[in-house]
C-alpha cells in the first residue's frame, strides 16, 4: 500500500541541499517547489527516505520533515500560482517499486 509523502525542507548549504533533492528524485518524488518534494511511497519507502535523509543532515544545519497525506486531503488542496520548471501533482503510476 502506498500513500502520499510530503517532504519539505529548509536548508542553507546548496552541497547538502543538492544531496536533498537527489535523494528525493531517487524515490520517485516530483519537485513541485524550491523546497517541497511530493509522491506516492510505501511505509517501507517512507521509513528508509526517512532513514537517509536523516543520516545526511546528522550534525549540519538544516530541517527536513516527512508528511504522510491523505488522497482526499492532498485533492482538497488550494494552489496559487506556478513556478517554472516544476512538477506537476504525482500520480500513483510514479511509484518505484523497491
């Protein structure tokens, strides 16, 4: 079963930052700002994102925090406005399967 996840971040050190968006990308997750990654993930996924995210930012500043949203939350959204370059609303058919 997989469910939404919503990673945000907040982080000044472009290397790291970079890492960050990789390592998101590597999940399958779409870029739908500067700092926000969205996508459908397994419990299993979510947890070793989780994982990994953790150990990069371990003794550098930053945050990074994981949401697990609804399907009928994440349709009851509000958008204003679009950014250039970024991705659109996930699909349940962008799941990596590991």
């Amino acid at each position: 079963m997989v469910s939404l996840t919503l990673v945000i971040y907040d982080i000044s050190d472009n290397g790291l930052r970079s890492a960050v968006e990789k390592k998101c990308k590597s999940y399958g997750l779409k870029h739908i700002q500067r700092s926000a990654f969205i996508g459908y993930l397994s419990k299993n996924m979510r947890e070793s994102l989780y994982l990994e995210l953790l150990s990069m930012l371990e003794g550098k500043e930053g945050n990074i925090r994981l949401y697990k949203i609804c399907k009928k939350c994440f349709s009851d959204r509000l958008n204003i406005g679009s950014l250039e370059g970024f991705d659109d609303e996930p699909t349940e058919e962008d799941v990596i399967v590991a």
